[in-house]
C-alpha cells in the first residue's frame, strides 16, 4: 500500500496524529511494531504521529486496523449537542451479581480516552481492592465514602474528591448511613470499548 500523501483519498488535514500516539502507547507498542503492523515505513507514521504528514484513508485505515480500533475514531466529528448526557435521561445499567448501579456520563468521542460514570453505592457496600493501568478522578456527590490507596485510608464527604494512578492498590466503601453517588473519571484500558458496548444496547 502506497505510504504518499498524494494519493486521491487523502484526508482533508486533521491533527489526529496526537490520538494515534496515545492510543499506541496505551497498547504498549514501539513505532516499529505499530508500522510494521500497519505495513508503512517506521519514518512515516513518525511523521504522522506529529502531525507533519497525513495519510491516505486506506493508510490510515490500516493504522487503525493495527490498533484495533475503527477508523471513523480519526476522522469522525461529533456534533455539540452530541456531547450532552441529562440528568434523568441516561440509561443506568449494572453488572452480574453486584449492588452497584452506573450511568455512563462520557459520550463516544472520536480519538477520546477518558471514560466517566457516576456510581450508585449502596450503603454496606465494600469493593475489592484492585490495580490497573491508567488514572483515577473520583468526587462524593453524596454520602461518605471511605477510600483506601495503597497502605493509605482517607474518609471522602460530598464534594471532596481524589486523584490517582491505578497501578496502585486501591479499594473503596460506603461508610455513611445512606447510599452514596461518586463520579468516577478514568483512562483504565479495561474500559476502552465500554462506550462502544453501551452504544450498541
């Protein structure tokens, strides 16, 4: 496949280079395996990756493809009013055999690696700990939250929030005498394709 910019099915300049960067080093590989995947040149995607050369779509598909995420992730542009969730209008799910309740805040963003929920805690509940790449952001909205990182433990009232790497141990509990609501914003891995999941219900 042609590595030139010259081709008919170029795309229209977009600094998406910046997304192809994270999302590489989110999966933990070189440029050298992610061009070889993508069957370009090493130099070339280097150029692409800052945003000093721009692809073919047929390239840039193949990019994606290597990355293992849909091309329309580069060159889809979601309008405004597609950024809004409402309060009372979003669809609250939750997972097998666990008290906790979600509704899904983050929309699907082209090239966007944060995920955002807001968590429905009974009172009583007590997670397990756990550790994972990526950061965390949580905030009280209500309730009294005991979080616990690393060898550290910090009693959390609405309003009050916390900010962490995920690789450390960390584990969380509702302390208070009513259920409690978190936000919770991250960029851990294992999250990646819930809003692609929760899209498609």
């Amino acid at each position: 496949m042609s590595n030139s910019t010259e081709t008919s099915d170029r795309l229209s300049p977009t600094a998406f280079g910046g997304r192809i960067r994270e999302l590489r080093q989110k999966s933990r590989i070189t440029l050298q395996e992610l061009a070889d995947k993508a069957g370009i040149s090493v130099g070339f995607l280097s150029l692409v990756e800052r945003d000093k050369a721009t692809p073919s779509l047929g390239t840039l598909a193949s990019i994606a493809a290597a990355l293992d995420v849909d091309v329309d992730l580069f060159i889809s542009a979601p309008k405004p009013s597609e950024s809004v969730t409402r309060a009372g209008e979003r669809q609250p799910f939750s997972l097998h055999d666990t008290s906790l309740r979600y509704e899904q805040i983050t929309k699907e963003l082209s090239g966007g690696i944060l995920t955002s929920l807001i968590i429905h805690v009974p009172k009583g509940y007590a997670s397990e700990e756990i550790s994972h790449v990526g950061e965390e952001l949580i905030m009280v909205l209500d309730g009294n939250i005991k979080q616990t990182l690393g060898q550290a433990t910090f009693s959390l009232k609405p309003g009050d929030s916390m900010h962490f790497m995920g690789d450390t141990p960390h584990s969380f509990a509702n302390i208070g005498d009513s259920d409690a609501r978190l936000l919770w914003t991250g960029t851990s891995p294992h999250l990646s394709n819930l809003r692609k999941t929760l899209a498609k219900s």
